[in-house]
C-alpha cells in the first residue's frame, strides 16, 4: 500500500470525541478507567510532544438514542472531529455515508515487522500484520476491513479496548435467598429461572422493598439486554449479501424465535410464590435495572467486563469479589454460551485533509489500544490496588506473575470462556438503530401478554409474525431494502401524488397573491407618480429585510426542492433519484402515524395551553384588588428558557415513587406512574410544562384585548339586565373574535409542527408515542442522515399547513387595524 507520510518539527492540533481521562468534559480520575487512560495520555503527550490534543463541543444527546445521537448530530452540524469514537453499531453509518477516511495507507496486512526489516522497507509509523493481528480480535476483522463507498475493502478503524457480556450477580442476594453463590450460579436457561424464581421476592405492601432477580428491560433497548439469548441461538441481526452487495436484517429465524419466547418468560410466565402461595408473574425487573442493582434491589445483570480488568465496568468498580461473582452467559437449549464482544473504536475523520493533521490523528489512534498503552493500564491496575482482578493472561504478559495466584479464578474462567465465545456487536448498514427493531417482537409480545400463555405452539407462531413484521421493517426503514416489485407499484403512485401536490402549491400561491394584492383602480399619472415618490424611501428601508427572507426563507425553500429530488450525503455528495424519497415517504406508515400523533398534540395544545390563558385573562379582569400581583405571578415561568422548562418538568416526572409527582399521587392513595415509559401519559406529561409556563405570557396578550372593548357596551347591556355569562358570550367574545382566531391558527401551526419539547424529554418514545411530525423528520435528517427523505417529508407537511395559513391570509386581508385608545391595564 502506498505510503503518505508528512514529518512536521512544529505542532499539530487535533480534535477528538474521545479525550483520554475525561468523562462529560470533566477531569475523571476520581475512577480506575479515568486514571488509565490519564496515564496513557500523558505517555502519548510525551511520545508526540508536538501533537496538540482537543476535545469537540457535542449537541444535545437524544432522549431513548444512546450516546451515538451525539456523533451524528455534530457531524450534521459540521462539529466533527478529526478523530470519532464510537461502537460496533455505528461503524456501518459512518462508513456508509464517507465520515470515516480508510486507513490503508497507515497498514500492511501483506507483511510482518519483521519481514518488512529483512526487505528494508521496514517505518515506525506503519502497522504491520502481526501489530495488526494482536490489536484486532479475530471475530471483530470482517468489521475492521469491511466494504467501503467504492464497494471495495478498507481498514476503517481500530479497537481502542476490548469488552464482552457477562452475567454479574450480587453474592449477598444469593446467600438471603439460601443459594450457594459459586454452586448455585445458573449455568443453562432453565436453571437461571429456577434460581430466578428463588431470587424474587416481591414485597406487595412497599414495592420499593421488592428484589428481582434480573434486569430485562422493557422499550427499545430490551432485545440489547437479552442479547446473548439470541447469540446462544445462532440468531444474526444481520447479515450481507456479497452477491447483492447490500445488508439484510435476519433476526426472524427459529433461534431468534426461541429466544423471545424465552425474554418473554422472563418477563411474564406466572409461578407460586412458596413464601405466600401468591401468582407471581416472571422473574425480571422491567424498568431501569442498574439503579435497583446499585441499590442491593436486583440480583443479575448483563455487563461488560474487559480482557484486561474483568471488573471494569464502572457499576461494579466498587466493589469485591467478597460482595459481586462474575459468570459465563447461561447456556442454550442448544448446549451454547455465546456473549457479545463490545469495543470502543478509533477512525479517521473524512474531513480531515491536511496530510500533517492525518497523520497526528493516526499516531493518537494507533498509540491508544497499543500494546504500549495496555502495559501502562495494567500498571495503573496494579498500582492502585486493582492487580487481584486484572486477567492472568495480562498479568503474565506485562511483569505481574506473582498476582496471577491471587486473581479470583471463577471470574478469570468466565472472562475466558467469553472471550473465546463471543460476536461482535451487530454491526452494517445503519446499525445504530438496530435494537428499537429487535425489540419490537419483546415488546408487541409483552403488550399481548404472551409470556402468561401456556400454549407453546400459539406463542411461536405470533412470535414469528412479530418477528417477520420487525424484519420487514428494519429493511425498508433501517438498511433501505424494499423488494423491486415493490418499487414498481409505488414510484407511479409517487409521481401522481408529487404532481398533485406542486399544482395545489401553485394555486394556493395564486390564492394569496390575489389575496393580498389590491384591486386595480383608475387613478392619474400624477397619483402614480407621486406614489412612485412616496414609497421610494419606504422599499429602500425594506430591503434588507427581503433580502434576509429572501436567504433565509426562499432559497432554502428553493434548495430542498431540489434535495427532495436527491439521495443527499454530508459527504458522500448528491446522487438524484427521481420521485423515489416520496415513494418512501408516502407508502410509510410511521410518516403517516407521525402525522396523527402531530394532530393529537396539537388538540392537547390547543386544550390545555391555548385556551386557557383565555380563561385565566378574563378572571384576572374582573378581580377588584392584586391584579398587577397575580400577573406577574403568572408571567414568572415565562422568563426560563424552554429548554430549562422541559428539563426541570422532567425531573419532577421521575417514574421513581421519590419522583416529585408521584409522591403527591401517592399521598393521594394512588400508585406511582411512570409518566414517560407509559404510552397514555408521555404526551400529556410532554404538554403539562408548556401549559404552566405559556399560561402567562398568553394571559397579558387577552387582557390587553380586553381593554380595548368599550365600556359602555358592558354599561348598556348592565342596564338591560344581561348577566355576566350573557355579556360575555354576546360582547367579550364577539369583540375579540378576530384576535383568537388569528392566534388559534398561530397555535396549532406551532404546535402542529412542534418537536423541541419531545427531542429534550423523550426521544420520541414510549415505542414511537410521542414521534409527532417535526420529530420524524428531524430524526430522519440529522439521526439517519436521510436528508432527502426529510425534505420530501416537510413538503407534504407544508402542503398540509398551508391550507392553514391561506385562511389566516385571507382572514388577516379582510381586518382593519386601528390604534386603540389608551386604557390603564
């Protein structure tokens, strides 16, 4: 492979999403991963003393996407880094889409160092096969070097650690439940509920006292949880197609079938409790697991454990071997205890073009994960008093033979066994988002409660169309996969409704010019020309302003007309694809529910923060005393910033019973609600914060237009005898008639096209609840990195809030604004 090399004395400044001894931009040496990777970066600094390390600012993390919603939205926004850490999972997008430059340049897998010595072509600054080999796993190569853009293969990334799944118990729940914690630790499936049932103990009069036996989840990442069930089936989540050259999900086969049967047994298959002969009903806890295991409330959990430290995952860091086991994965029905290989990788920005700044970025990406760098962890293990559970292997590879006798041999045996049993995580084609897809069947069989069913044969049947349909989706909506029959009755249907909806836009233009655009009247040449005059200074004035809206309104308008049109990459640039993003959009269900979901919250804005800031303006106008006092009282939420509202809200919505509300439930006798997990409440959770802080500012609005209704219309209805109701519904109402009418347009657009609020709280959850419109195509655009199909999707929705807007035109051009009088508010 070619050699690009630049050799620079002066310094070199690099950004990276991942900053060694960091944690949230915060020194994190308070904990052992944060001390090793301190220690590796100083070792770095002093290797490459000219090479200047920086960290980029990320955008918000999106509720319910995991920690790679980050990455995705600061490359959309031209954020990146010159060097990206991310998953497995990730990896296939950043490929697919080119944010990631190809590392061959800086490999040899042809030769080894010291073949490479023996033919003189031998430079400290290439890795060659046998450094190649020892950093990359076995399992985790065809991820590694996989299919690039060109359809050719490339080194895209290496491993800066590596971790796999195990079973992590809680030694003291064990022994309260009389189990012997190393005999008794469930080596098959059938065991691990049997010692599941013994491990539960539900306490019906305090929950918060109840002990569960393990953490299953419930929502989009459950089907990540169990996910060493379906390794252990031989089930894949996808797979290639090296003739079609593209990805397919697979994850509808017989293992993967077994395997939820069994997720949902864990879940919902009904037992007696010996302790009070009580039908309970499965062995798992389905909400937020690590908090309850942390608490001494949950006795087995699936974590990741390093070849290096095998207590390396930070909830358990704390701990002893006295206190917590570390076991294989229990075994399948098929006699298989395979894990799931995690690692962290390092690769090489696209945007990064500067051969000096290439070539830092590769020195910081080789040098992290080296043999070098896991000497100076193992050092740092050793030297803080973690040498009891660093791996024997390590031990004896980096100069601690002498611990090797003191290291837990049960836990070495099971971080072995993983390691030598393992698949990767899934990795392919937009992969990040695979687990919400694999979830569907856990969830849609939960939701029927399958799990209670005692008819096996029923189970795997309905099981097998959730998975079929999960499959199904997951082509057409994760990889883009629609069969070709398909395509041939959608795309005619495509370019109907595309030419239909452009002519309506061109009407609807029409409409509202002819609206706003005066009748032509006979009037002299001195009138024109005086007119002429006149207005001269006032188009002067407004042209900076047309010229903002001309940038900033029309030629995105005029842009993503054409992006429609287009398979749109940040860098993989434009390829045109006729009407086939609306194709997409318009034969898309989740489009079309998203719609729905849009028109749903729009009638709780309307109901719950449009409507009674009316109410309230025209109690606080007829109080007698404290009206300057109630207002300011009312308009005090306005002055925090949105943002600071929906988070502070969402504190106060913790499912927890501690969580504010629901300990003013409880005090009512009334069981604690998990606001957002639960599909009935998440959008009335969502709209209670803009009702409390939009009640004010909307409230000074109608009291300043109920100033304007003359007096002595009250007077002269008074004297004849009309009640308060009466005078309200005949005088108040019809005088300001206009004014609600105009904001209630203004309302329901917003709230139509709202998608802050369940960004921030959210993410679109419970199971898609709260995916409104504005939030489908934001996640489409800047989460899948589907410009195109995004700007197709905000067309239709244009078209359908333009109907909306033409009757607020045509209402605005038949009202006559006037000064009105001055009144005292």
């Amino acid at each position: 492979l070619p050699l690009v090399l630049v050799r620079s004395d002066s310094d070199v400044r690099i950004k990276s999403n991942f900053l060694p001894g960091t944690w949230r931009g915060m020194d994190a040496s308070f904990t052992i991963n944060g001390k090793v990777q301190a220690a590796q970066f100083r070792a770095f600094k002093e290797k490459y003393p000219n090479i200047k390390l920086g960290g980029t600012s990320k955008p918000i993390q999106i509720e319910g996407m995991g920690t790679e919603s980050s990455d995705l939205l600061a490359i959309a926004a031209g954020n990146a880094a010159d060097v990206f850490d991310f998953n497995f999972r990730q990896s296939g997008t950043f490929i697919d889409k080119g944010f990631l430059s190809p590392l061959d340049r800086y490999i040899r897998d042809d030769i080894t160092a010291q073949e490479a010595l023996e033919k003189g072509e031998f430079d400290e600054n290439i890795m060659y096969r046998d450094e190649l080999v020892e950093r990359v796993l076995a399992k985790a190569m065809d991820a590694t070097y996989t299919i690039g853009p060109d359809n050719k293969k490339h080194y895209y990334f290496l491993p800066r650690y590596n971790e796999v799944r195990v079973m992590c118990y809680n030694k003291q729940l064990f022994q309260e439940a009389g189990l012997d914690p190393i005999k008794d630790v469930p080596a098959t499936w059938d065991e691990f509920f049997e010692v599941g049932k013994k491990l539960t103990r539900i306490d019906d009069d305090d929950i918060n006292n109840s002990v569960y036996a393990m953490n299953i989840g419930y929502g989009s990442y459950s089907s990540w949880v169990g996910r060493p069930f379906y390794l252990s089936m031989n089930s894949k989540s996808v797979v290639y197609d090296s003739k079609e050259n593209k990805w397919n999900a697979a994850f509808n086969d017989s293992g993967a079938v077994l395997a939820t049967d069994y997720m949902l047994s864990l879940l919902q298959k009904p037992w007696t409790d010996p302790r009070n002969d009580k039908i309970r009903y499965g062995i798992g806890h389905e909400g937020d697991g690590w908090v309850k295991f942390h608490q001494g409330k949950l006795a087995i959990v699936f974590l990741t454990s390093s070849d290096l430290l095998m207590n390396s995952n930070e909830w358990i860091q704390g701990k002893s071997y006295d206190e917590i086991g570390i076991a294989k994965i229990p075994a399948s029905p098929m006699g298989q205890s395979i894990t799931e290989l995690y690692c962290m990788n390092l690769g090489l920005s696209a945007a990064t073009t500067d051969s000096s700044m290439m070539d830092a970025s590769w020195k910081f990406i080789r040098f992290m994960g080296s043999d070098e760098a896991r000497k100076i962890a193992v050092d740092v293990f050793v030297q803080s008093g973690f040498g009891r559970y660093v791996h024997p292997k390590a031990l004896n590879k980096y100069g601690y033979p002498q611990m090797v006798s003191k290291v837990p041999r049960d836990w070495a045996d099971a971080i072995t066994h993983s390691f030598e049993n393992h698949e990767p995580e899934p990795y392919g084609k937009n992969t990040q988002h695979i687990y919400p897809y694999m979830s569907i069947p856990i969830n849609k069989g939960y939701l029927e409660e399958l799990g209670k069913n005692p008819d096996r044969n029923y189970r795997l049947k309905r099981i097998k169309e959730f998975h079929d349909y999960a499959v199904s989706k997951a082509n057409e909506k994760m990889i883009g996969r629609i069969p070709a029959e398909e395509v041939g009755k959608r795309y005619p249907i495509a370019i109907l409704l595309s030419f239909i909806i452009f002519l309506l836009y061109g009407f609807l233009f029409y409409y509202v010019w002819n609206a706003f655009n005066p009748r032509s009247e006979v009037i002299s040449e001195h009138q024109i020309d005086y007119s002429r005059k006149k207005n001269r200074s006032a188009y002067f004035l407004l042209a900076p302003a047309i010229l903002a809206v001309l940038i900033f309104s029309y030629y995105p308008l005029i842009r993503g007309a054409a992006m429609a049109f287009q398979d749109y990459g940040v860098s993989t640039g434009v390829s045109y694809v006729g009407f086939e993003n609306f194709a997409k959009v318009f034969f898309d269900p989740d489009f079309w529910l998203s719609i729905y979901r849009a028109f749903y919250y729009s009638f709780l804005y309307i109901s719950f923060v449009f409507f009674p800031p009316i109410i309230l303006a025209i109690m606080l106008s007829e109080i007698p005393k404290g009206k300057i006092f109630f207002r300011i009282i009312y308009y005090l939420p306005a002055v925090i910033s949105g943002i600071t509202v929906m988070l502070m809200w969402k504190s106060f919505f913790d499912p927890t019973p501690d969580g504010v509300l629901n300990r003013i439930i409880g005090f009512l006798g009334f069981e604690a609600v998990n606001w957002f997990g639960n599909k009935k409440t998440a959008m009335i959770a969502i709209i209670i914060p803009s009702a409390w802080a939009g009640l004010g500012p909307g409230c000074l609005i109608y009291l300043a237009a109920l100033k304007t209704v003359p007096s002595d219309l009250y007077e002269a209805a008074a004297i004849d005898g009309s009640g308060f109701f009466n005078r309200l519904w005949h005088i108040t109402f019809p005088m300001i008639r206009p004014l609600i009418i105009i904001n209630l347009i203004f309302a329901f657009i917003g709230a139509f096209l709202a998608s802050e609020q369940m960004l921030v709280m959210t993410g679109g959850g419970p199971d898609g609840a709260t995916t409104v419109v504005g939030l489908e195509i934001f996640l489409n655009a800047f989460m899948f990195q589907r410009f195109g199909i995004a700007t197709a999707m905000g067309w239709i929705i244009g078209f359908i809030t333009m109907g909306f807007t033409v009757y607020q035109m045509k209402k605005l051009s038949n009202m006559t604004f006037k000064t009105a009088e001055a009144v005292e508010l």
